[in-house]
C-alpha cells in the first residue's frame, strides 16, 4: 500500500487555520445522519415505483423475500464498509477510503466515479418528482402546470439547503420522510391488525425461495438492491457530526436493516392486502399504484390515498435533495486538496458564515439544470426518460464503486491496525460484499434494457457502460499524469481525514 501522508483537519477545538477550508463540525447527530442516508433511498419512491414493477417483471410473490436477500447481503458489504469508517473519517468517503486501501491512482478513479453518480442521481430524481407533482396537482388540484416549473422550484430548494448548510436540510428531510414513513406504516400496521386480506398472513412472499420464481429473477433482485442506492451516504457526513467514529458506523447498519425491514414489512402487507391473485393483476395493470392505494383504501381510509399521492411528491423531493448534498460535498472533497488549484479556491471553498460546500452546491445545481434542460429540449418524459435512464447510468457506477471498496477494505487491515483486523469484519465479510456487488453489476448490465422499459432503445442507455468507463478511465489517467509530472499533488489525493479520527 502506499504511504499515507494526509492533510489532517481539526475537529473544532483546534483553533489554528487549517490548511484546506472545512465544512462546520458538530452540527449533525446520529438521528440526522440516519435521516439523510434513509432519504437518498426515498422509502416511498422505492415502494410504489419498484414494487410493482418487481412482482410484475421480476420476483412474483416473492418480491418482499428479494428485499430480504438484498438487505442481507448489504448489511454483510456494510460491516467491512463500518470497520473502515473507524478509523478514517473524510467527507469523501469512498474516495478516500479506496485512497488508503488500494492507493491513490485507484481512489481516484473511485471518488470521480462517485461523484459522477451522485451528480446523475439529482437530475433523476427531479424528473420523478416533476412528474408527481404535475399529475398530482393535476388529479386533486385540477391545475395543469407543466412539469419543468416543478424542477426549476427543485432545483432552487436542493441549492437554497447546501448554501445554509447541512442542519438546514437535515431538519426538512427528517419532517419529509416522518411523513412518507408513517402512512406507509398506518397502511401496512391496519393490514396486520385485520389479519392480512383474502389469504389471510401468507408467509410465502417472504419465503426466499420464491425470490426466483418470478418471471426474472435477477431483474426482481436488482430492482431490490437499487431501492437501497445511497445507504452508504452516511460516511459523507462523517466530518460534520458529531463523534464520527461512533455515529457514522451505527448509522450505516440503522440505514440498511432499518430500511430493509421497513422494505420487507410495507410490500409484505401490500401483497396481503390485495391478496396475492389481485396484487399481481395491479402490479401488471396500467394503474400499479392502485396496488398500494387499494390496500390503503380499504383498510385506512381515501384520505390516506390522497395524502399518499402527495408524499409520493415530497419524498422524492427529500431523495434529490439528499443526492444534491452528496453530489456537493464529492465535489467539495475533490476540490480542496488543491489538485487542481482553481478547485480549492472554488468548489473546495466552504461558506464563511454555514460552513457549508455553498460553490460545490452551486456547480451541481448548474449541473443539474443542464441536464434536465437538455432532456426537456429533446422531448423527453421527466419519468421514462430523465429519471430512468440517469437512475441506471448512477446505479451502474455507484456500485462498481462499492465493489471496488470493499477489496480496499481488505487492503487496508492487511498492513494497518492489527488491533482491528479480524477475520471475518476485515476478511470474510468485505470480499462477500465486494463479490455480491459485482453479481448486482451483472444483474443490471443483463437486465439493463428491461429496467428502462420505454428507453430501452435510447442512445443514452446504450452509451452507459462506456460513459462509467471513461469516466473511471480519466480518473486513472490524471493520477498517472500526476504522478509522474507532480508528485507532490499526487500525494494529496485522497489524503484530507479528521483529526480525531487519524491514525497516530
């Protein structure tokens, strides 16, 4: 491994001015930092925009057993990922864990690839949210406003939350996802107390078996991974809250197994809701969200389907605005180390006043206005076209990404703190993850055309797996072009941690 020689930033009590400009300390607990990871997997969207789809093209029944397998490998990837945020604390997370673990040339390659789906997933999920909100102004308000007056309105919200600063955004995420959770849960809770529907509890939809007796297993499993996308956020917000060794670890595993059981319990009652004949006619049907405004209906009240409609709006706005506060601080991490000058004094820069990646935010929104610009000119849908088909092009790179941690996890232990390593945290656990990611990777690449349905002729998804390649080719290329012609810059790379977190 090569050498560490970080850029050390002090937690707070250090008074001194620090080499490269820090985001403000101590502002986020753990509750906010749970809150942030949960909202990037939008528990709301992932149900009534995945499920149905799942149960009709993918696992069957067994859509509710898919989360299960999901969840389980993901808390398995996330103990090695937890071991690591231990002992390394950096608003890069990825970038600078694979920095430490595989060397600098390989971290990256990693923390652009990061970057760069975190930047796609804000566009995408403006285009999921403008078209909820037109159709439900549209259906309860009778308005039909077009949809890109609802992304510009995202846009100025997701810029507005970076500039003032992370505690701004996390106490309006926290109220948005309270919202999307509990009438989820009221549905789900009033199925249960009635005893399920027509069959009663079946415990087959959670029966793992029946995971791959659906008309395509693997699409039902990767639609299952995907509606956790994000989870592994938390370690973003490592350098903004408070005691980062102890929170950011148990956030992550709060993440995955709260998000999971939450996953499991909610398309397990919807499935007993309807029945498990009706549920699959819904979720074929050309209304599938009448597979959760059914049950909802029926067991709760049409108050609560309307209410649902509209949280439907707002989570998916509490995902972008999650994804934008990502996007922000990656950019924000690479910019600082002052490999390319220009970028420390511009979106390695935070505000003087929030502490906040306030340019950082500033270049992602211009990002995302952009892009969702170009989709609009060219007539595309805000869901078929923009959400999807940036949803997979993100996906695809995420969790290449997260394979590739994985092995660094094991690099890592292998020639640091011996008083950590063990041999299934930094062994055992991080090369099943880092296998099982790979396999999700090669669920979407064989299933990539069915997952974006309506797109799957469009140059953009053709053009996916070679646009992540390029982009983890360039990140290679400039680490080699570094090293070789400014070795003193290459040293930087993925070098900035916290204080209280280094090695000494």
């Amino acid at each position: 491994m090569e050498p560490s020689s970080p850029t050390v930033l002090s937690g707070g009590s250090d008074t001194s001015e620090p080499a490269v400009a820090r985001l403000k300390p101590n502002v986020v607990g753990l509750v906010g930092v749970v809150f942030m990871a949960v909202a990037t997997a939008a528990p709301i969207t992932a149900m009534t925009g995945n499920v149905p789809f799942m149960m009709s093209a993918g696992s069957g029944i067994g859509t509710p057993a898919a989360f299960l397998i999901a969840m389980v490998v993901l808390a398995v990837f996330s103990v090695g990922y937890t071991t690591m945020a231990k002992h390394i604390t950096t608003t890069g997370a990825f970038y600078g864990f694979i920095s430490y673990g595989l060397g600098r040339t390989a971290g990256l390659s990693a923390g652009l690839l990061a970057t760069f789906a975190y930047m796609v997933f804000e566009p995408s999920l403006i285009g999921i949210f403008a078209s909820f909100a037109h159709n439900t102004v549209a259906d309860q308000v009778g308005v039909n406003i077009p949809w890109w007056v609802f992304a510009i309105l995202m846009l100025v919200i997701n810029g507005l939350g970076t500039w003032f600063g992370v505690a701004v955004a996390e106490r309006l995420l926290v109220v948005l996802l309270a919202t999307e959770v509990t009438v989820l849960t009221v549905m789900g809770v009033s199925v249960l107390l009635h005893g399920g529907g027509p069959d009663g509890l079946s415990l087959a939809p959670i029966n793992p078996v029946n995971a791959f007796h659906g008309a395509s297993a693997g699409l039902g499993l990767f639609f299952a991974f995907w509606s956790w996308v994000g989870f592994e956020s938390t370690a973003i917000y490592g350098e903004e809250s408070k005691d980062p060794k102890r929170i950011i670890p148990r956030a992550t595993m709060i993440a995955v197994l709260g998000v999971g059981a939450f996953y499991l319990f909610i398309s397990w009652m919807t499935i007993s809701g309807n029945g498990q004949d009706k549920a699959m006619e819904l979720a074929g049907s050309d209304n599938p969200m009448n597979l959760f405004f059914a049950p909802t209906e029926r067991y709760v009240g049409h108050w609560a389907v309307d209410t649902m409609q509209w949280l439907m709006v707002t989570g998916s706005l509490a995902c972008g605005m999650a994804f934008h506060n990502c996007a922000s601080r990656y950019l924000y991490a690479l910019g600082r180390e002052d490999v390319v000058p220009a970028l420390q004094r511009t979106i390695g820069k935070t505000h003087p006043q929030n502490g906040s990646p306030y340019l950082a935010g500033l270049a992602q929104t211009v990002f995302s206005a952009l892009v969702v610009l170009a989709f609009g000119l060219a007539g595309k849908d805000p869901y078929a076209g923009l959400y999807t088909l940036m949803a997979v092009l993100g996906t695809m790179a995420i969790l290449i990404v997260q394979a590739v941690c994985s092995f660094s996890v094991i690099a890592y232990f292998r020639t640091n703190h011996p008083e950590t390593r063990h041999w299934f945290r930094t062994l055992v656990a991080p090369l099943a993850g880092g296998v099982a990611m790979i396999g999700v990777v090669l669920l979407l690449v064989l299933n990539m055309d069915t997952a974006a349905g309506s797109e799957a002729g469009s140059m953009i998804l053709k053009a996916t797996p070679y646009l992540v390649a390029a982009v983890a080719l360039a990140g290679i290329g400039f680490a080699l072009y570094l090293k070789r012609t400014d070795p003193d810059r290459y040293a930087l790379l993925g070098r900035t941690v916290l204080e209280e977190s280094h090695e000494r």
